[in-house]
C-alpha cells in the first residue's frame, strides 16, 4: 500500500529528577552535597532510509514516545540518558506542525535527520547548588519534560522526470515499457491510484527517475478526482512529460486536455508551469483522424514544444523520446544543481529563551497565561513540594522583577495565573510595601 500523507504524535522523553543527599562516611567530619543529576530524556528523530518508499509504518501507529532519562544517585552518580526514538521515513518526506502549520523540516536527502522533539535536561543535584554562603542545600531540580508535537507526515516523490496526462492516455504502459516498473494496466480510467517511480536507461552510464503520476484531471486542484494529493509529487520533477492520446478512439481532444493539464500546474502553484516540458503523442499506431494529430503536433511546435509521436504498447519512437528526456533533464540539472554531499541535516527544534523573554494574556476563561520557555523550564523543574527548592524559584523570579510585571499588565490578588503546567493565584500580600518603597524613592528624588 502506498501511503504518502500520515499525521502523528511524538513525545519526547522526560530529564530524570536531581538528587538530595549528603556525603556521610566514617572518619568524614565535613560531609558535603553529594546528589548527582539526572539524565537526558531521548529525543525524537525522524531519519531518512532510502530503502523506504511509503509512510506505511505510520498508519498502524501514531503515537511515540522516547525514553525517560534515570534520576540521579547519591554518591555524585548521574541517572542514565534516555534511549532517542529514531523514526525511519523515505527520501522525500516533510515534516509539519499541526499546531503552528510551520514546517519543520525537508528530508530530501539519503541518511539526514532532523530531532522533531528534544528530549528534557536532566534535574540537577544538590551538588549543584552547593555554595559558600549555603554549604548544605537541601533541594535538587526535577527533570524537565520532554517536547510533545502533533506533526504532519507528507511524502513528495523525488523523481527526476513526471508523466503527466488524462487517465487511460498510456502513462502506466509507458513506464512498463521503458523500465522495470509494473503497475496495473487496463481499459477503464483511475487504475492507477497511486504513483508509480521506475529507473530509465537511456545508455549505459546514462539513466534516470520516472515517476507515473495518477491521472490529473481538470478541477484537480481543487481535490477533484484524485486531486492535489498528487499534484504535490509534480514539485519534485525537474522534467514533465506530457501523454496525449491522439487515437481520436476516446473521442478527446489532445490539445485541450494539454492546456488543461497545465491550467491546473498553474493553479496549484504558479512556478510548475516553468518547468521544462516535453509533449509525447501516444497511441498512434491506432490513429482515426491523421488531420487532428497534424493539427496538434503543428500548434504544439509552434507553442515551442518538443513533440514526439509515440506508440507505448508497441515501443515505436520510444527511443528518441528518452534521448530527448535525457537532454533536457541534463540542462535541467545544469541551471539547478543538487547538493550531492549534503548528507547529515541535524537541526534543534527549539533554541532556549532567555529567562526575560515572556509573554501574558488573558483567556476567554479569566485566568492569565504566561508563556516563555526558559520561564516554563524553571517552573516545570522546581520541586514545589520542597520548601527550599520553591524559594530557589522565588528568588529567580524577584531577580527578573517577575511579580511586578504582572501587576503592570493588570494582574490583581486573587487572579489565576497559568505558567506552563503549573496554576498559582497571585497574591498581593506584599503590595503595600512595594507602594510604601516606591513612595520612598519619589520623596528622595524630590528632596533632592
């Protein structure tokens, strides 16, 4: 079953928690913080294997998760990293986030990765915070959790020429003919349903890509048919090959179904119409009607086409038609070089925030929103549980004026304000000093 289109849900796996403890040994008056750090929880990565050709697998799972990372243990001993969840996809896959509609990557080329969800950082131990002023600290950071992302899965055939055409004009006989590709072939239209790649030798060092498209026909754009679930594969293409059936049998015209094969190129998006394009006239060893494919073979030259008379089922004037695919792609790849030695395409999904960087809103609901991701990470990691380690966070807070901000975007005593997965209500208790010092400092500046 070929299966291009997919939608998932990756999680990547927790940090695992700090650890509180302290050296106690014989013979060792002066026992410090030994609590050692947890480990790395495992990223998501999607990772290209050329061996693939479908987003199959997907279908019969959607949703991954990665390993939590080891708490820590005393004795300095840092927890275990999680194992990375490594997602095999075939050449040609993008990468969307459903939420955000961004995309996140392009796997265009054999073996390159890209880590879709980031796995948390492992809490740190009391070790850590161990200072002059406080020698015994009695907190340790909790693991910070994974990424957790909703994507979307689209595969778009890398081929390097497309075979565009009506159903029932002769594409899939085309592609049996002239390489070892064997898709389904009969009298009646949509047999094909689903894109057919074959490997073209023109020579012996010459050879390339070809992809059978499924008929397109005219509203395709816009889902008719089999719609613009393939049109997409046609933006891979470096050559498009146009199958007209010029039998005159099927009661068609081949020049209207060429200007509305393009028609809908354009409308799917403008650039396809550029591509270089080449007019193959099939069926002709069962012409009825000699004038109307002189007529059109005559309009399409003029139009600056190369046409070639072609009869699929019988193999005549294949051979100059793939000579004439083979120049054109070369000048093709000529004006658009690929990158051959990109081979490793490793990037993060998110860079950190600094802790300053946030933003507030309110919800339909009432309550305040704040999100910045260095600011979700300290709350996500504080062990609220643990009075020291919750006054840890209090200070970070007051460092960056925290409570004071949100006073200026308006939040007042008894609000619900939302930090990540963490909900506080806001308390004022310390209003009237904050009022009383600010007073102080107008009547200082005054005096003076």
């Amino acid at each position: 079953m070929f299966v291009d289109y997919v939608e998932i849900e990756v999680t990547a796996g927790n940090g695992g928690n700090g650890m509180v403890t302290f050296r106690k040994e014989k013979y060792v008056p002066h026992g410090g913080p030994n609590g050692g750090d947890g480990g790395k929880g495992g990223d998501i990565v999607l990772e290209v294997d050329s061996h693939l050709s479908t987003l199959l697998d997907f279908r019969f799972q959607r949703h991954y998760r990665a390993e939590n990372g080891g708490d820590g243990h005393s004795k300095d001993m840092f927890g275990k990293n999680g194992r990375d969840m490594v997602l095999k996809v075939p050449v040609g896959t993008i990468v969307h986030d459903m939420e955000t509609d961004e995309t996140l990557c392009d796997l265009a080329h054999p073996q390159a990765r890209f880590i879709v969800a980031q796995g948390g950082e492992g809490g740190r131990g009391n070790a850590h915070f161990a200072t002059s002023v406080q020698q015994a600290p009695k907190f340790a950071e909790k693991g910070e959790p994974g990424e957790s992302r909703k994507l979307r899965l689209e595969l778009k055939l890398l081929a390097d020429v497309g075979l565009l055409g009506f159903p029932s004009v002769g594409k899939s006989t085309l592609i049996s003919a002239v390489s070892a590709a064997r898709p389904k072939i009969a009298e009646y239209p949509f047999t094909t349903l689903v894109p057919n790649l074959g490997v073209v030798s023109v020579d012996i060092h010459k050879s390339f890509v070809m992809a059978d498209l499924p008929g397109i026909i005219e509203g395709a754009h816009e889902g008719v048919g089999l719609g613009h679930r393939f049109l997409r594969h046609v933006e891979r293409t470096k050559v498009l090959v146009h199958i007209l059936d010029v039998s005159g049998l099927s009661g068609r015209d081949p020049l209207h179904d060429y200007h509305v094969l393009n028609e809908e190129l354009r409308l799917h998006r403008e650039d396809l119409i550029q591509l270089p394009q080449i007019v193959a006239l099939n069926k002709t060893d069962i012409i009825a009607d000699e004038e109307l494919v002189q007529r059109a073979e005559d309009q399409l030259r003029q139009s600056g086409r190369e046409v070639y008379r072609i009869s699929a089922i019988t193999r005549k004037g294949l051979e100059p038609l793939l000579y004439a695919i083979w120049n054109t792609l070369e000048k093709a790849r000529e004006a658009d070089p690929v990158l051959e030695n990109v081979i490793v395409t490793e990037i993060k999904a998110h860079p950190q925030d600094d802790l300053r960087q946030w933003k507030i809103s309110k919800s339909d609901e009432g309550y305040w929103i704040v999100e910045g991701k260095a600011l979700e990470k300290l709350v996500a990691m504080t062990n609220v549980d643990n009075e020291y380690g919750l006054r840890r966070m209090q200070r970070s807070l007051e460092r960056i004026d925290f409570n004071n901000k949100l006073r200026r975007f308006g939040v007042s005593e008894g609000d619900t304000v939302r930090i990540g997965r963490m909900e506080f209500v806001f308390e004022d208790d310390d209003i009237d000093r904050y009022q009383s010092r600010r007073h102080r400092r107008h009547s200082t500046e005054a005096e003076e």
